[in-house]
C-alpha cells in the first residue's frame, strides 16, 4: 500500500510538471483466471503521445493488480481518478468496482485487472472486451464509454486503442482495435500465455496504428516488469518506438549490446557467431515472461534504484552459478559490498535472503547504513581496544622521533661524553 501510494504521488509530480501524457493503447490479458500460471496475467501501455513513463502502468505486486491510465481529461483530474482507483483495489474491490470511479472525472479512463478479479475499464474509451469460454468459442464485443468488463474467473482481454493527433497512421485505430480484438481472442483460444499475446498486440498496434512509443508492461501474476526500458529519458520526449530494432544477442553465448550501439555489429565479438536482432516488442515480452533461467528479485530496505538494479544483476548471477542458495547469493552481495559496487547498505546473512525456488524468487532484505554512510564498518580480526593501544604505541614512537629531530645535537653531545 505504502509504495503504490509513493508512486502515486511520482506520477502527481511527473503530471504536474511536464506536458499531459495520455496512454492511447492499454490493455490487459487473462489467460489464467486461477492465478496460478506465473505467465496467465499481463498488461500494458503504449501510446505515440510523450511523457510515456512508467506511471502509465502502476503495478501491485503484493496484491495482483495493475492500473493502466490515459484519457483526453486535465492531469490532475487523471491522478485523483488513478487514485480513487487504487484506494478501491486496495480495499478488496474487483476490477469492475475499482474502473467504474473513472467515469466521475470528465474525459478520463482507467483501465484496470488483475488475474482473480477480473479486468474492466472506465471512464472516456473506445474498447473491446474480448471473452472465450470453456469451450474456445470467441467472444468479441465492442464498448464505448461507461463501463466495460471481463468479469473474474473469465479468460479474456480488454484492448483500448485510440489515435493520437499529429500521428501519422491517425484514423486506423477504429479497424486496427476490432483487429487486434479478434487476434487476441485467437491466441487466447491457441494457449498462448499473456505475456505473450500482450507483446504480439504491442508489435500490432505499433506497426498499423502507429501508438507506438512506450510505456511498457507488466506481468501480474509474477511481478515482473519493463521498468524503464523503453520510457523516455527526459521530459517531453516520446518513449522508444516498440516496432523498431532494440538489441543484437548473439543465439550461442548469451552476448548482446543495444541500440544504437547495435549497429556497429554484425557478429560477435566473442566466438564470430551471426547476431540476432530482437525488436522492442520481443523484448517487451521477454522481460515480462517468467523461463526456467527467470529469476524474480525483490529488494526490500532499500529502493534506490541502483542498488534494487545491481542487487538484481548479482542475484541473477549468482543463482545461475550456485544455484537458490541464500548462503552463495549473500556471499556474492557481501562481496559487490566490500567491492564497492553496491554502497548505502550493510552486509547481510543467509537468513536476509528470502528464496522460493519454486517460484523463482528471491527475497533480499538490507539494512541502509545510518548517517548516510555508504561503506560498513569493517570486520577486523582484532578489538577496537587492540587499535587503540596500537595507536598509543604509535603515538608516543612518533614523539620520541619528534624529540630526536628537534634535540638531536644535544643528544649526540651528550652520547659522546
């Protein structure tokens, strides 16, 4: 509750500073109602307006849920609906519950879900609700304003698209929605997870109707998420195109470098091997997916985000040499500690990290060091007394030699008689 509410007030200042962002392409995917595929929940956003940050797709990762916004509204109309929104969910209503205080904020939508309680959107849009029962009949039906739903324990989708002015592609959203509506329905009947099927309807919609900046995407059922890969660096620009070329990985060793350093390479600079371009919808999904390489990481204690990042990294590999021991994984943070590589923390145990190997997930929980130190203290093999005394030692050795120099001719006299 407490961090929802911190990123809530993000997207206040973020609102409020910068030029009214609006997310014309949401959507979210149930493919699992049960909760239980770590891949049967995902959602996202996506748009060819600026400022497409990540506080166009709020997340729950305690509670299951994601809160994708946008609408034609003023921006602090927009936070008070996003918050109205999350104070609903977080107080146990279903998604339909929650959507529906979008419609008391002129020109605003919500579009919320999560993996067991459903998916709806209210407000100010232009959606279809997407439903295939148990029998794989599709059901595709279109919605404009109100409120719409995918009830709970349904597989389905909701997909809201819209043009945003000065696109080019402006006018294809109407036939490129009912498309993409249908292509989703099929997927879904196909078994294809929902991570899956939302970066195949962000390659879609970013080809033919030309939202297609980012935003990003989440997966609510394992808690991954884009982050800011593909937001935009500064204010008032747009996000990375999701139909263009984001990275080279070469298929034998694992080594990859990004655009637009990525043009520079043809091979790798490892074993010679032909690289592979992934597009940023490809990557979009992949970040989100949950593979048998997949380690979830959650930073607890601390959230600056270079150390949540550089914890990760080191987690990640870490359990892929060792494997989910808590005693290697603190070993290697301890020593990213003494390296200097990961500052502001202390050191932690093996009862600091919390693993669930059959979630692929692990837990790290720090302690930030006081006083704004970034180093801990060293452990030494020998008492602070023990220093002490070495330090008297060397006091008084250091006021002999200062007697030595200053009287040097009187002792040496003295020495000769």
């Amino acid at each position: 509750m407490k961090n929802t509410y911190k990123v809530a007030i993000l997207v206040l200042t973020v609102l409020l500073l910068v030029n009214t962002a609006s997310a014309t392409m949401n959507v979210i995917v149930i493919t699992d109602p049960s909760g239980k595929d770590p891949n049967g929940a995902a959602g996202g956003s996506m748009s060819f307006a600026q400022n497409m940050f990540q506080s166009t797709f709020l997340m729950s990762k305690e509670k299951q849920f994601t809160v994708l916004s946008g609408g034609e509204g003023a921006s602090t109309v927009r936070l008070k609906a996003i918050v109205e929104t999350l104070n609903r969910l977080e107080n146990g209503a279903t998604a339909a519950e929650a959507a529906s205080a979008a419609s008391n904020f002129q020109g605003i939508r919500v579009l919320c879900g999560g993996p067991t309680i459903g998916a709806a959107v209210g407000g100010s849009f232009d959606a279809y609700v997407i439903t295939v029962d148990e029998n794989d009949v599709i059901k595709v039906t279109p919605y404009s304003g109100g409120l719409a739903i995918l009830q709970p324990g349904q597989r389905g989708a909701i997909i809201h698209l819209r043009n945003t002015h000065g696109n080019p592609q402006y006018g294809t959203a109407t036939a490129v929605r009912r498309e993409t509506a249908i292509n989703i329905g099929k997927m879904i009947r196909d078994g294809y997870p929902a991570t899956t099927i939302v970066g195949k309807v962000f390659e879609e919609v970013s080809k033919d109707a030309g939202e297609k900046y980012g935003g990003g995407a989440v997966n609510l059922n394992s808690g991954l998420t884009t982050g800011d890969m593909f937001t935009p660096e500064k204010l008032n620009e747009t996000g990375y195109p999701m139909n263009e070329p984001y990275t080279k990985v070469c298929p034998q060793d694992g080594w990859s470098v990004g655009y637009p350093s990525a043009e520079n390479y043809d091979k790798c600079p490892i074993d010679g091997s032909p690289l592979k371009t992934i597009y940023a919808y490809e990557a979009l999904a992949s970040a989100i997916t949950v593979t048998q390489s997949t380690v979830i990481v959650s930073v607890y204690g601390n959230d600056e985000t270079g150390v949540v990042g550089t914890t990760q990294e080191i987690v990640k590999a870490s359990v892929k040499k060792n494997g989910y021991s808590a005693t290697a994984i603190a070993a290697s943070i301890n020593r990213a500690i003494d390296n200097g590589v990961l500052v502001g923390v202390n050191h932690v145990e093996p009862k600091d990290i919390n693993v669930k190997q059959s979630s692929k997930a692990v837990g790290v929980y720090f302690t930030t060091l006081p006083n704004g130190r970034t180093s801990p203290p060293w452990n030494l093999p020998v008492s602070s007394a023990v220093l002490n005394i070495l330090g008297n030692i060397q006091t008084a050795i250091g006021f002999v030699m200062v007697l030595l120099v200053l009287f040097r001719s009187t002792l040496i006299s003295s020495f000769r008689k």
